[in-house]
C-alpha cells in the first residue's frame, strides 16, 4: 500500500545516474530506477513486490524514459 500511495500522490520519482568510464568519463549507459519520499530516498524495489507490481513499475520506469527522452 505504501507504494500505491505513494503513486496516488504523484509522489513516484524517476531517477537516472549516468555510469560513466572513470579513465574517459564517457557513459556507458544511466541507471534508471524508481524512487519516493520526501527527498526521493526509497526505493520501490527494496519491497518484497509481486511479480505483476514489478512489472507495472518497470512498464511506468519505461513509459517515463520514453517521454522524458523527447525532451532531451
């Protein structure tokens, strides 16, 4: 339920971190995950989730980078 408020109160962060080559500093790719809180510090997935949750966080991760990429 917490997740489901959380997702309620627009309260779901996305949060990419680049990886990067620490030689080049070139990315490689970005860490894209879930986050909520009051300064985004919790996870979604350190919830013991069912599969089907997982998935609909994974598909709502994905929708957000698409849109969040035609911006870019």
């Amino acid at each position: 339920m917490l997740i489901l408020d959380a997702f309620r109160q627009n309260d779901l962060k996305h949060v990419c971190q680049a990886i990067r080559d620490v030689k080049t500093e070139d990315v490689f790719y970005q860490h894209v995950t879930l986050r909520f809180g009051s300064r985004g510090e919790q996870s979604v997935y350190r919830f013991e989730l069912s599969e089907g949750m997982r998935f609909a966080l994974d598909l709502y991760s994905l929708y957000l980078t698409l849109r969040q990429s035609r911006f870019q």
